[in-house]
C-alpha cells in the first residue's frame, strides 16, 4: 500500500489566549549560552519566602495557606507557587532568550542529590592538570586547572551514580578569576546524547553555577566533563566539583521548597547577619562583583510575590524602592536615598523597570483573564528592594493569594504561563523596548509513516496576536527513542521534516520548539510514531488531553506533565506489532490527520473536562463519521461522561449514547481498584490500579461511573467506592472500548501493555499481540536507556511561510480541509 499523502496545515493563528486553559511545556534542556535578545545579560530571580528555619529552633512555613474560606485541596501558599512559576516558566524563556539566570532559591524539583569533588576517587584525569588552592571561593581542598589549547589536550571527567532514573539539574564550581578561559568548554553526558555548553570562568562568583536539565539513568553513570580546547592563548580552564541534582534540604523538605536563608549558603554564599530578606539582594550584589558606588547596566533583579488583604483585593502590583522619596505605599517610611549614580541614578532605571514591568504583566493578563485589575506601581521602603544596590530591581505582587478569583488563577498552570512570559518580556524590553519575543510553542504536531522507513514530522506555528515579533523563523526538532531523553536538536527552516531511514519496528518520539532572533521558545507537547511493514501505520494515537493543571499548596509531584502519549506509544510498542501514528487533537480538527486511513484510532483524554470539552463539536463529527464508516475506536478519560452527558447539550448527548455506547452514572467511583468482567476482552488481566497520584503519572482523580446502552456490555468494573462499571465495549458496525479512566494511569507498565494488548486483539481481530524487538526502552516508572537515533538520511520539506502576524485578540483561525473518509482505504493490520 502506497504511503499517503495528507494535507498540511499551513498555519494556525493562536494567541497565547489558547495557553489560558491549557497547559504549556516547558523547554528540553534549559541550557545557558544560547543566542537571543538577552544574549550577555544576567538575570537574579527571587521568590517569595519559603521554608524557613525559626529563631527557637525547627522550621517553619512564612506564610498561610488561603484563601481560608475554600477547602484544603484548593488552597495555596505563598512560599510555594511564587518558586513554581520560576521553576516551571519564568527561568525557562529568560534561558531560551540568552539570559544567564541565578535564582535565590533551589530552581528545580529534583529530590535527589550527589556533589562530586575533584579530589574524589571517580574523578578521571587526562592530560597536564594542577592542583591549586590560589584563588579563594574552592570547595574542598582546592581545584584543578589547565593552560588552554587550540585542540583538546587535557579533560577532567566527573562521573556520578544517581540513585533513580530522571531529569537532574547540573551544576559546575569554579573559581572565577581574570586569567580564566571565557570560552570553556563543558560537555554534560546524558541518556539523551552530550551537551556542549561554552562558559565564561572570568565571570561571577564561587557558587553552583548552572548548566540545564538533563536527563540520566540509574545504570549509567551521570558525566560532565571539562575540557581545555578553543580558549584564548595564556588563560587556564578550572574544574572544582559537579552538582547533579536539588536534594532534600536541611529541614527535610526539598531544597526548592526552602527559602533563600537555607538555600544560599549551599550556593557559596555566606548568610551573616542577613535575614530571609536582605540575603537576595545581597547575593545578587554578590554575583554583580558588589560594585562601589555603580550600578550594573546588563544585570536585572525581580522579586516574586502574591498579596494578601481582607480577601477582598485583586489585581497586580510592582513595587519600587522609595530611595528617600515620598510618597511612600503603606507607611514604611521613605527609607535611606542611597542608590548610586554611576554610571546613571539608578532610581531612574529602577523606576522604568518597575513601569515596564507593571505595564507588561497588566496587558497580558488583561488580554486573557479580563477584567484585570492594574494597581499600579507603588514606593516601598521594603527590605530586598532597599539593599539591591548594584542593579535595577523591582517587586512584583503577581495577584491576591487570599481571594477566591484570583487564587483560582494562581493555581492554573496557563495562568501561570501568561504572567511568567509577562515578566520575561518586561525584561527584555528594560533592555531593547524593540526586543524581538520568542514565539510560543507550535501546535497541530503530528508524526507519520511515510514509507520506505521513514517518519514525516509537521506541525503549524503558533502566532501570538499581541507579539507580532514572536513570529518563528525557524524551528529546533528534538528527538528520542524512548520519549525521555532527548538530544540536542536540528534547526529547520520549514514546517516539516522527514526523518529516517529507520528499521522495521522504530519506536521515535518528536518535540519541536519555535525560533527566532529573540531566542528559542518552549517547546511543543511529544508526539510519537512506530516504523510499519511497507511504511504503513495501522494505529493513530491523538493526544487531546489539553487541561491546565490545577495547583495547590503541597501537588507539585503528583501534576500531569504533558506525557502522557509517551505512556501509550511505549505501551502499544511493547504489546503489539503494530505500526502507528500520532498527532496532536489540533492537527485532527484542522483536518490535517484524515482518520479514515486507520484501522484502530487510541484517542486520549486523561482528565480533560467541561471546561476545555473531552469532545468537541468537530471532533465528535470526525469520530462519528469514522466510525460510521467501521473504523475501530480506543478512548479513555476520567470526565468523558461527565463532560457529555451530565454537563453537555442535547448534540452531546447524543453523540455519547449513539457513538460512545454509554451512559453516565456517577462523578467519583471512589476508588482506584478496577476487576476485569468475564466474557469480555479483558477476562484474563489480573485486577488493575489507576495512580492515586503517588505512582509517577498523575492522580486520576474523579474517574465516571458509567453503564452499557445501545447494544454495548461492560468489561471492567470498579473494585469498591461506589462500584458499577468501568469500561465498556461495543461491535456493531464499528467497534469501540470505552475506558471512564485514563488508560496512562495504569501506573504498572505491565499491567498497562497487557491491557493495551487485549485491546488491540479485540479492536482488530487478528492483530499480532506481541511486538518485534524494538529500539525504545518501557516508559513508565522508569524505562530503559536508549541512545538517540540516527540522523541519516534526514531531509527537510519545503512547506508554506506563516503568514504575518493578525492584528488584534485573534482567538483561533483554522484552515479549512477536506473531508476524505469515504475516498480513503482504511488501513488494516498486516
């Protein structure tokens, strides 16, 4: 059978409004030294408070969780979110902008930790290396260095054993000094391939300094390597000691969770007599060189913080040092005028920071949560803005913790996303009011076969209405085999990329982010696809589980992150023989995916709700026409019931009795227990359990209750809560196993592939139920190391230029495509 050609999407316009309600991933590596807009520019991020050690002894939280008036599961705190956000979003688009960033508090939530010295016996030597202790700020008993070369002639290998396998921040110690290479080179070796990052070794201070997010394997060891090619003539390159991971801090919370007073003596730099407050300006002083008398014109310092009255405030605040000046907000006085006036009074840049600031974050958050409520920008004689003497600085009051509205927006992960791209721009612009913004991730991403072993990646650019200089240029595809680990990426110009050849049975995996002169965007969600005999995918997997995650005070490890089709392809690779494709909801509904053309469809709804719609009006036409047509039909989530039939209207209604074969019962089955029916295609599975949210994937929270109608039996039951059915199946003239649950949440990855496997065999009689061996490892809890693939025979597509950015709010422009079900042959297992 010839491989099929679809139609392309030659552009969606979304504005960062469709980020409002759904969710946003998150860069790949996060590694300094990329170009863009802040290219040579350092940032110091401080977020509010934190885990704190108390003056009686024992640790303490600084402040409350609110508001008081919702229950505990929807309340938030302060010490909290404002680090999540930085962590999540904020340090993510400065570092793909070019910033260098410092963060007064843990920027990662890694449990883990191991510090290597250069003096420890895993530490590997080649080449002419001395040990000296000259220069002050060393960790241990000193550090090693080398005379730079042309080519590599000496390398320092520092190598680690991590206890788990996950991503892992990783942190170099050097001792700065004028003689250093400001070109060193550091490759980090990971499951996903090397990283090469160039560092400046004159700069800065003796502290962890950061080089990204990787990922490692518990049984392979964690590398970084400094090495002494390509630095000027006469400098000398330092290696002290590697950091890999966050850990668990002194008070036994993570270290991300502590506030700055715990965090930054770990990072080198000495408390004194600084309180939780005055410790983050005096650290980013620190970092700035502690100037006399100037102030640093490429260094920004912004302060993270939610507010709290009566309950009854809402809006955004930015808050500036009053310098002795009056009026001064809420009665703290006007404070010492000491701010420097070199090489300009830097209450003057302070106050157009603040300014840009407010401004920014006010308009975008305007745009999408309308109607916000700007509180301007206020003089405060407040401790962290007062002692931050070597740089413009500002304090944002982001939104009121304690009211019920705006609490609800700081729990949402787009919410979240909106006001950290906000800041980020404010940052920009304090530099270049005409910096160019990176675009936001791109959408409508799909991966198909397209024969003779190769997969075809294509997806639409995403236009920011309110940025038109967030307009991609170019885009960075990353791939991986087993969904995980994934390599440094390759520019392409176009829309498209054809990847392989690849052996029969390839498992690839697909992320794709936007670029352009500002920097590099986040990246897109994963897409996945299985090399097919004669280049045919049998199977289409559609992601259209789009839900912002909702936060609260203590989730943070049990959130969605955006993988759930790993979870799928890895089990449908393991369990079957079959080939398949993937795409995005986006990519369907803009009918750039023709559904026709496969024999089984797995369509993926997690927790998607009412809210974002489990189906909407376009989708539940091109599944019923599919079906229709006898196409055969894999679809789970925990709100499909409630969202249709107890929350939809009439045409939802009906498309869940007549197409789904199923009734609502119940919102909360209570339990996570399921037990396989007799009879059905499920008989011979042991009992199953979803994630409760303490297993790695997410809490499958809420799953519907439902029951069989219209011809359909139930195949799996709840086991205790509420009881009744959980699983249903139908075979009519198309056939369809309906799953009121998430089938990623099947923690268990064996538990998982089996249930996958006496799908498919029941989906499409006949299908080979256990797969060819395979390149990708099993995701899940874990998954085996893979190395990326190879890049032979990759070819770039032309494809259409995005057009310039609409003026105005534009929510959502589709492209019209053809309908071709009737005209396509439906592809059936070989």
């Amino acid at each position: 059978m010839a491989a099929r050609r679809i139609p392309a999407v030659r552009w969606l316009a979304l504005t960062g409004c469709l980020f409002a309600s759904g969710p946003v991933w998150a860069e790949l590596h996060d590694a300094p030294g990329g170009g863009g807009a802040l290219a040579g520019r350092t940032v110091v991020l401080s977020a509010g408070h934190g885990y704190k050690p108390l003056s009686g002894g024992g640790w303490g939280w600084q402040r409350g969780t609110t508001p008081r008036s919702l229950p505990a599961e929807r309340r938030l705190r302060e010490d909290i979110h404002t680090n999540e956000i930085v962590i999540e979003y904020l340090q993510r688009y400065l570092s793909g902008a070019g910033a260098t960033v410092f963060t007064c508090r843990e920027r990662s939530f890694s449990r883990h930790e191991v510090i290597v010295d250069d003096a420890d016996p895993a530490v590997r030597t080649s080449g002419n290396w001395t040990h000296s202790s000259a220069v002050a700020g060393y960790r241990g008993s000193g550090y090693l260095w080398a005379w730079s070369a042309p080519q590599e002639t000496a390398v320092v290998r520092f190598e680690a054993h991590l206890p788990v396998s996950g991503r892992y921040p990783v942190y170099l110690w050097y001792t700065p000094a004028p003689n250093r290479s400001d070109r060193t080179l550091v490759r980090v070796v990971h499951a996903g391939g090397v990283a090469q990052i160039r560092i400046d070794q004159r700069r800065y201070r003796p502290t962890w300094f950061y080089l990204g997010h990787y990922r490692f394997e518990a049984g392979s060891p964690a590398v970084l390597e400094v090495s002494n090619a390509g630095g000027p003539p006469s400098s000398v390159v330092v290696a002290d000691a590697v950091r890999f991971g966050a850990g668990i801090g002194p008070s036994g919370e993570p270290r991300w969770r502590e506030c700055a007073l715990a965090w930054l003596p770990h990072a080198g730099f000495a408390a004194g007599s600084a309180s939780d407050v005055t410790i983050r300006p005096r650290f980013a002083n620190w970092l700035a060189g502690d100037p006399a008398g100037r102030w640093r014109e490429d260094w920004r310092y912004v302060s993270l913080h939610t507010n709290a009255g009566s309950g009854n405030g809402r809006g955004t605040m930015t808050l500036v040092y009053t310098n002795g000046r009056s009026p001064a907000w809420s009665g703290w006085g006007t404070g010492p005028a000491h701010y420097p006036t070199v090489p300009s009074p830097l209450q003057d840049a302070a106050d157009a920071f603040a300014a840009r600031m407010q401004s920014e974050i006010v308009r975008d958050l305007s745009a999408f949560y309308p109607p916000w409520r700007d509180l301007g920008v206020k003089r405060l004689n407040a401790g962290e803005l007062r002692a931050c003497t070597a740089m413009p600085s500002c304090l944002v009051e982001l939104a009121y913790h304690d009211n019920p509205e705006d609490a609800a927006h700081l729990r949402n992960d787009g919410f979240r996303h909106t006001a950290a791209r906000a800041i980020y721009k404010a940052i920009a612009r304090s530099f270049d009011p005409q910096a160019v913004i990176v675009p936001l991730p791109p959408t409508a991403l799909r991966l198909e076969n397209v024969g003779g072993g190769r997969l075809r990646a294509a997806w639409a650019p995403t236009l920011d209405a309110l940025e038109p200089s967030a307009t991609p240029t170019s885009y960075r595809v990353y791939t991986s085999t087993d969904g995980r680990a994934y390599g440094a990426g390759r520019r392409v110009a176009a829309t498209e990329v054809v990847l392989g050849p690849f052996p029969l049975g390839t498992v690839l995996y697909v992320r794709v982010s936007a670029v352009n002169a500002g920097g590099e965007g986040l990246a897109s969600r994963t897409v996945a696809a299985r090399v097919g005999p004669d280049g045919v995918a049998s199977a289409l997997l559609v992601d259209g589980f789009t839900r912002a995650f909702s936060h609260n005070d203590h989730n943070t490890y049990e959130r969605w992150r955006g993988d759930h089709l790993v979870l799928h392809a890895s089990a449908f690779a393991r369990a079957t023989a079959l080939g398949f494709d993937s795409a995005m909801a986006s990519a369907v509904q803009a009918g750039a995916v023709a559904l026709g053309g496969y024999g089984l469809i797995d369509w993926i709804l997690g927790r998607e709700s009412s809210t974002d719609e489990t189906f909407g009006d376009d989708e539940q036409q091109l599944v019923a026409s599919y079906l229709a047509g006898g196409g055969a039909l894999l679809v789970s989530g925990t709100e499909i019931g409630w969202d249709l039939e107890q929350r939809g209207r009439a045409s939802d209604r009906a498309f869940y009795r007549d197409w789904l074969r199923a009734a609502y019962v119940a919102d909360d089955a209570g339990t996570r227990a399921l037990a396989p029916l007799a009879g059905g295609p499920f008989a011979a599975l042991p009992p199953l359990t979803i994630d409760d949210g303490t297993h790695g994937v997410y809490d499958a929270a809420y799953p519907d209750v439902i029951r069989p109608v219209g011809g359909s039996t139930a195949v799996l039951r709840w086991d205790g809560g509420r009881g009744g059915d959980a699983a249903i199946a139908y075979a009519g003239g198309y056939r369809l196993l309906y799953l009121a649950f998430p089938l990623e949440t099947v923690w268990r990855p064996q538990q998982r592939e089996r249930l996958v496997a006496a799908a498919v065999s029941w989906l499409l009689p006949g299908a080979a139920a256990v797969a060819p061996p395979t390149t990708g490892g099993s995701a899940g809890t874990g998954g085996a190391a893979a190395g990326p693939p190879s890049a032979a025979g990759c070819r770039v597509v032309a494809s259409s230029s995005p057009p310039t950015a609409p003026g105005g709010l534009v929510l959502l422009v589709l492209a019209a495509f053809a309908r071709e079900f009737s005209e396509r042959r439906r592809r059936r297992c070989a």
